[in-house]
C-alpha cells in the first residue's frame, strides 16, 4: 500500500477544526524494520469516580522517554484529550503546541444532558528527534471553563485531562513489520453498551509477535460492569494490569503502572487471536452490567486510537525508464522501461499496477505480466498519445504501484521509491507552407477532377518530383491517417476544399497546403445531334451544363417560333415534342431547332443558337 497512507490531506491538517465524523480509521502506516512505543500521562489527581473531591485537573504532568540505542524517530504524534469541546493550544516542555485535528463525541447524560468530550492531534516529530530520551511536560491545557461546578461533568464524574506521545521508530534489528495506526473518537457508555470497529489494511505474513496498543480516556477501574475487550471475538486481557473484565482502569502497559487515572495506555499480545492471510480484524467493547445490588452500572469509555504491529515480508516495487522514442510531428511518445523487485523481502505479485503522467496528467496504465523474484526484475513498453494540453517540453513521471489515482496496490518495505522522472522533448511539427490555390471547372455538383501530384510538383517548380502524401486536414496530416489513395485521379469532396501534402525529409518532414476550388465553366451548345437511339449523340448535350446550372431552363423551337419544348436539369431533351396542342410525346421532324437556354447563373446571361436534328 502506497504511503499516500491514508493519512489526512496536507490541507486538513494545516487547519486545527473540528471534526465530527471521527470513526477509527487508518491515519498512518509504515512497512519496514518499524516499530513503536508511547509515553503519556494524566492530568487527573487522582481516579474521578473514587476521589471526588476533585473537579479541576493539575496544570500540568510528565512522563520520562526511553528509546532503545540505535533507533531512528520516523514520527511523533502528540494526544491530549478530555472534558469539552476543547483546547487547542498546549506546551509540550515549555514548546508552544497548535492542534492540527480535534475530535469530539457527545454523551447524553439523563441528569446533567448533553455532554461533549474532545481529543486533539499534532505531529510533534521534529521536537522528539531534537529533544531525544528526556522527561517531557505537558502543561497549558486548559478546561476549566467547563468544569466549573453545576455543568454537569463533575457532578457525573467525568471530569478528566490527560496526554501521550506516540513514536514510530526504525531499527534494523527488527523483523520487518507492519505498523497501523487508527485513529478518531468513538464512546460507549450507559445507553451505547456495545462497539464495533473494523480496522483494515492489514498484511498479516506472520503473527509471532503481532500485537495491538490502544489510547483510551475515561476508564475506572472500580467500575468493572459488563467491560470486555474482545479481539476477533476473543477477549483480550493482560493479568494483572488489565483483567479480561476491566480493560479500561486507567492503566499503562508501557510502565506497568496503574495511576493513569481516567487514561489507559495498553498494549495486548495478539499472536493468537490473529492468523496469517488476514486483512482485516473486528474489535469489540461491551461496557453495563448490574451490580450486587441490583443497580445497572457502566462506564464510559472513549477510544482515542488503536495501534497494531504485524510482521510482514514485503517487496519493493522501482521503475527505471531504459528508453524513449519520439517522432517528429508526432504526439506520441514510446517509452522502454523495467521494473525492479531488489530491496525486498518478497516477491512482486502478478498484475502490479503503473501509471504514466505528463505534467501530472495520467497518460496511460499498464501492468507487470508475470511475478517478479526477490532481486529479479522485468521489462515493458507502452506508446502514450499526449493531448494538445501537454507542452512540447514536459516532465514524463512513471510510477509502479500506481492505480492511476494515485493508490498503491501492494504493500512495500518502502513506498517512496516507486517512480522516475525525467524532462521529454516532442519534435515540434513543423509550420505547413501555403501554396497558391488551384481551380477547376465545374464537372457536376461542385465536383472536378484534380492531379494533385501534378499541381504539387508545379507549385514546387521541380521536374524531379516528391514521395509525399496527400491528406484533407492538418490533423489527418499530422496523425498520419485518412490518406487520399488517388492523387493523380481526386474529386474534392467539398468547394473548396484545402489539400496537405506531406513530404518526408528525415528526420523530419516538410508541410504544404493549397486550395482546390471549382468554378462554373461556360457550357458547350453542340450544333446537332441524332435521337435515333444507336446509343451515339441521341440528345441535346450541352456540356457543363447539367448538374452544374441546376437552375437552368432549356426552351426549344421550331422554324415558325413555336415553343415544341420546355427542359431544365431533369429533363433533358431526346429531341422529343412536351409543348403545343399536338404531337406531345413524338420526334421533331429532322431540320434545324433554335433554342434559349437561361442559365440563371450571377455572372451569366441567356444563350440563344440552333441545333440541327437528324436522324
């Protein structure tokens, strides 16, 4: 799993807010030779529900740091909770200390009503790595304002404060493990006895040594009613600091003390309520029971965070870019690369993700074919089309691991290795050269017949000629697609229409365009014709005429200027009679016939001639 680690955005944490959807949920995780340990301690004088005498909490507490030699502080990360909404700015050793995330939950209390307790958040690993093993104070935490008597939390004994540091470590004297941290607020209490939570991500390889902390407030240890903590269904217990019905007592696993009041800071062994192959887990807490008395009894509990370390044999995806290809003119890029499984502990599974971006813009995805030993690797190829977007001059970014959103698929000894880089250059497509445009007569419907090898070779002034190939757009040109088959015979397809050609001259290629156009011609008149159906000259054809002058009307008439025919460009005409009272439909006797043709073209007045028929 890549270590975008489910972590809170950049933008939330720069925020301190609050946050009322505070579910447990992964907030971090580390695959390596990791491990952890936490300090902490409470604010309380004494446990609220046995001494309640009490109703503020002490200025301030502190708790001693002890890191084993030789071990390097990955992160920090500084919890302070108790009664209210809040106080986000504390002092960790007279260090001035902004929340970056505040959670809340509300208990409904029959006699005091609503009421709100909050867990703060900040990442403190700059101060530990500095400060190393020494005695750390928090002070400066400040909820007397929803203490003072009659509000509601001292009068229920649920006035508490308290804090503690979380630390990840690395050390290469460790298995390879992997630590989740989960973290949110969630409460049970009198009305909600039960909770479950589901943590997730998990990558159990080997369960010696597995075991789960957690960060809980408000816990008393003579309130043991009903109390159980229970992981995948088996109860959890750690005789005699945490007794399987009373989890939550105010307890530290780290110290083996038991004057955390109103806080517990727990670790349980979960080697064998955990089996390898698992993904997930269920973690249960039941609090109500009654007493000897028949009293209902139950505590309030608030889990803060859940942690667990797992051993884990892991690879190690990388990816190296051996090659790229660019064409000149071309959007595409070919790119040669190789993924590596060196620095790991387990083979790279089949069908591992990759992702290719250009400025950051997934281009392309593809995947590795085959599982990749320990210490062994595996090439591939892909060709990325880059959209107009992208520069001619761009960062290419590959990653493995990458399902093309930015998450990892696979679980890695280290996740920060994943990608390569590099600045790629297109080869600019070169500006396309205007040559003058070209004209024809008209054949029909806006139509001619153009040599365009003919004309091209002429606009250039070359004997020699050119390979070149002709193309109806730019983009057709530049893509190398759609290319016009019969140059030497085209009919445009439109009026005008504009011709590419595209002249290869490695490494590159030259451009050039120029403008068919189709014009109408003046029509032929023949001086006669034989309607005698032999199949040769049986009508009047005029030529240029037809499909060309669609508008036009055609009259004929006979040697006393009678009108015998009337024809337009449906109607041609065979020599045959269409007006006058008789004779409809019968062949003009052979002589001489004049006619008006009006062409009903801007440009064009009517034609008047004669035509000889015979047969």
């Amino acid at each position: 799993m890549k270590r975008i680690l489910y972590i809170m955005s950049t933008i939330i944490l720069s925020v301190s807010q609050l946050l009322f959807a505070q579910d447990i949920e992964l907030f971090q995780q580390y695959n390596g030779r990791y491990d952890y340990t936490a300090i902490g301690n409470t604010l309380n004088p004494a446990e609220n529900n046995i001494d309640q005498s009490f109703c503020f909490p002490l200025e301030s507490s502190s708790a001693t740091l002890n890191l084993p030699a030789g071990v390097n502080i990955t992160a920090a990360y500084l919890y302070w909770a108790g009664s209210g909404p809040g106080d986000p700015e504390v002092s960790l050793n007279g260090n001035p200390i902004e929340a970056e995330d505040t959670y809340n939950v509300d208990y409904l209390d029959p006699n005091n009503g609503l009421l709100t307790y909050f867990s703060c958040l900040a990442e403190i690993t700059d101060q530990i790595i500095s400060e190393g093993n020494t005695n750390y104070e928090l002070s400066d935490l400040d909820i007397t304002n929803v203490l003072t008597p009659g509000i509601g939390y001292c009068n229920n004994r649920t006035n508490f404060a308290g804090w503690s540091i979380y630390i990840i470590y690395e050390d290469d004297n460790l298995p390879l493990n992997q630590v989740n941290l989960y973290q949110g607020l969630e409460i049970i209490n009198a009305s909600v006895q039960e909770k479950t939570i589901v943590i997730d991500n998990l990558n159990v390889i080997d369960n010696n040594g597995a075991k789960v902390g957690f960060l809980a407030w408000e816990g008393d240890d003579d309130l043991n009613y009903g109390e159980r903590l229970f992981f995948n269904d088996n109860v959890l217990s750690n005789p005699p600091l945490n007794l399987s019905d009373n989890a939550f007592n105010g307890t530290n696993s780290f110290t083996n003390a038991s004057n955390f009041y109103n806080g517990d800071l727990d670790v349980y062994d979960i080697e064998n309520n955990i089996s390898i192959g698992d993904t997930s887990a269920t973690i249960k807490l039941t609090t109500g029971d009654f007493n000897e008395n028949g009293q209902f009894r139950a505590d309030l509990i608030i889990i803060n965070n859940i942690i667990t370390v797992l051993n884990s044999q892991l690879p190690d995806a990388t990816i190296a870019i051996n090659d790229y290809v660019v064409n000149c003119g071309d959007r595409t890029v070919d790119i040669d690369y190789t993924v590596y499984n060196v620095n790991s502990t387990e083979a790279l599974p089949t069908n591992t993700p990759i992702a290719f971006y250009a400025e950051g813009i997934l281009l392309g995805q593809s995947q590795t074919q085959d599982e990749i030993a320990i210490g062994a690797s595996e090439s591939g190829n892909i060709n990325l089309i880059l959209p107009e977007s992208i520069p001619s001059e761009f960062l290419l970014q590959v990653v493995v691991d990458d399902d093309g959103l930015g998450n990892g698929m696979v679980t890695e000894t280290d996740e920060n290795n994943n990608s390569e880089e590099l600045i790629v250059e297109l080869l600019v497509i070169p500006p396309i050269v205007e040559l003058p445009d070209q004209i024809a007569c008209n054949e029909g419907f806006n139509s001619a017949t153009f040599n365009i090898i003919d004309l091209l070779n002429s606009a250039l002034q070359t004997e020699d000629g050119f390979e070149a190939e002709y193309y109806e757009s730019a983009e057709d040109l530049e893509n190398g697609q759609n290319e016009i088959l019969n140059p030497e015979s085209y009919s445009n397809s439109s009026n005008p229409i504009t011709i590419y050609a595209r002249v290869e001259i490695p490494p590159c290629y030259e451009s050039y365009a120029f403008k068919l156009s189709v014009e109408n011609c003046p029509p032929y008149v023949p001086e006669g014709f034989s309607p005698n159906e032999d199949g040769t000259n049986d009508w009047f054809n005029i030529q240029g005429l037809y499909d060309i002058f669609e508008q036009h009307e055609l009259k004929i008439y006979n040697r006393y200027g009678t009108l015998i025919f009337e024809g337009n460009n449906d109607n041609k005409w065979y020599g045959l009679i269409n007006r006058g009272l008789n004779n409809h439909g019968k062949l003009v006797p052979v002589g001489t016939y004049f006619y008006i043709l009006y062409l009903k073209e801007p440009g064009y007045t009517s034609q008047v001639g004669w035509v000889y028929v015979n047969y």
